[in-house]
C-alpha cells in the first residue's frame, strides 16, 4: 500500500519530463523499497539501484537494474555524473555524508531520506541546478525561521491506515524529487518532514552555510581531473616543480595517519611509496580554485554509456 502524499504546490504534476530521468537509489531497504515503487508511480522509470546487501536488493532486481556493492565503491564520480538524481536511503549518517561529499562534486542533485519513529524526513539539495545550495553538512536552518508550512499533508484515509514510516518516506522522497525536477533552475534546497502518526508535514528552504566544513571552500561546479593513483617522487612534475610536493591535499576518506583527510603531496608519497592512496578522490587548490583529482578508474560497464551522458547536461549549472 502506497502512501497518498499531498503536496499544495503541485509538485508532481510539473512540466519536466520524469520517465526522462536517470536516478541512482542507494539502499534497498525499506525506504528503498518503497521510494522505488513511488518513483515508478511518478512515471520514473531509469532506476538503478546500488546495495551491499545481494538478498536485501532480491525484490527490486527485473524492476531496476541493481548494482551490488558499496555504493562508496560501486558509484564512481564518473558513474554518478551520469545520473539527475542520487538518492540515499541508507539509515546512517556516514553513509548520507559520503553520497553528499560524492554529489557536491560531482555537481550531481541528491536527496537524502530517513525516518526517525513514526517522523519521515526528506532533504533535497539540487546541486545540479543550483550553484550555491546548501549541502547535506551545512547548518543550513541557523539565522532561517523554520516555516511549518502545512503544504505536505497526508490523507486522512492513509494515515488511519497505520502507513508506516518508510512508506511515507519514500512517498515523500519521490513527490519533493518530482518538485524539484519540475521547477528545475527555480529550485531550491529544502527539508520537508512528514509525521506518519499525526499527518502532519512541514517543509523549510535551506540556505548555504559559509561556514560549513565540507563546502566553504568549493566553488561549484568542482572542475574533476582523472588522475592515476600513483605518486611517483621522480615524476616530471616534482622533477620541475619540487614544490609540488608541498602541495596540500584534502582527501575523499580518513586514513588513520592522515587525520583528517589533510595532508601534503609528499608526505602521501613518502607514506604510500608510490602506491595506491585508499581515497576515492582528492580536493587541492590550484591558483586559488579547489579542483578534484579523481583516483577511481572509469568503468565500463557502469550507466555513463553514450546514451547517458548527456543526463548531467539536460540540468546544466546555472
Ligand atoms: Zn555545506
């Protein structure tokens, strides 16, 4: 039984064209499950689904195309660049961190779902769209008067039918997807919430925090530059240019030695011996703009087909 959700905008019924969208959904739980069946409902029809868990994604395989494996691994920068939509649904905070560090650079829209009892919360940020949302680590409500607007709504007869929580969450997360596609670069970065015992929602706009630890620094789109993971101390460039081996880095994953994630080229070196960093990416500035060197290698039998990559440019940055 899917949940019957009530948005007074009229978000689902929008212009943009939903059965043209590429959504990558990470987790095949509950909510999972349920937001892909109301993706489905919306006309949504290119879902991939990336699960860690073989037999949790069982019910979803012939409905969607699973790939199976940490989505921290599975969903490359490459891979994910392919798709309009990535959207957690993983209940841990580490994990909806990673999928927003992947997205801000990849400049890819995310929608992060979870519930907390019988409260359903929904936070979109369409970095895709908009150049200066807010991201999933931003204290984004601070200075901002939390509106309860009472625009999301579930029916009655949905409500006295005891729909549980993940229900309404994926219900919730397929209407504010629907919003945002179909206000594409009017859209906004927001938190909506959905209470399955009360029926009552609120739905609050979210605004860039300057002093947010993961995105004060970038500015958007992250040009990403495909790099071998390989440090070599006798490269041509440390050979010409020894000071690049002072050059900071801020790296995708904690390393213990590294704290953090910060370190300097050659301290990287002298650690790794030339080796693989266990990172996905790296963020460094050059000439007072932080870029991105990929390190994962792009895969072929990923969604970044020919047919796919201009998902990423039907919502150029604006
Ligand atoms: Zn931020």
């Amino acid at each position: 039984m899917a949940a019957k959700i009530h948005d007074a905008d009229g978000a689902a019924d929008g212009g943009h064209r939903l059965d043209q969208l590429h959504v990558a959904v990470v987790g095949a739980g509950r909510i999972g499950v349920e937001l892909v069946r109301s993706l489905g409902d919306l006309g949504v029809v290119r879902i991939d689904v990336y699960e860690s868990n073989p037999a949790a994604a069982e019910p979803l395989r012939g409905r969607c195309t699973v790939f199976d494996g940490d989505f921290w691994d599975e969903l490359t920068l490459a891979r994910l660049q392919a798709y309009d939509f990535a959207i957690c649904t993983v209940d841990d905070r580490a994990a909806r961190v990673r999928l927003n560090q992947k997205c801000l650079i990849a400049n890819v829209n995310l929608l992060q779902v979870w519930t907390e009892g019988p409260l359903a919360t929904v936070g979109a940020y369409p970095f895709g769209m908009l150049r200066d949302c807010a991201c999933f680590e931003c204290d984004a409500t601070s200075g901002a008067t939390p509106t309860p607007l009472a625009t999301l709504k579930l029916s009655l007869a949905a409500k006295d039918a005891g729909i549980p929580a993940a229900s309404i969450a994926g219900g919730l997360a397929a209407a504010l997807l629907a919003r945002v596609a179909a206000r594409a670069h009017n859209a906004v970065a927001r938190r909506a919430t959905l209470d399955a015992a009360s029926g009552q929602g609120t739905s609050v706009e979210l605004r860039r925090d300057p002093g947010c630890p993961r995105c004060r620094s970038l500015e958007r789109p992250v040009p990403i530059v495909q790099t071998r993971n390989r440090w070599v101390p006798s490269s041509p460039v440390t050979a010409t240019c020894p000071e690049a081996l002072g050059q900071d880095v801020r790296l995708s994953d904690d390393i213990d030695v590294f704290p953090g994630g910060s370190c300097r080229v050659g301290a990287l070196i002298e650690h790794f011996h030339g080796g693989p960093i266990p990172a996905k990416f790296a963020l460094t500035e050059i000439g007072g703009r932080t870029i991105c060197l990929d390190f994962e290698e792009v895969r072929p039998d990923g969604p970044g087909d020919a047919a796919d990559s201009t998902a990423a440019q039907r919502f150029p940055s604006n």
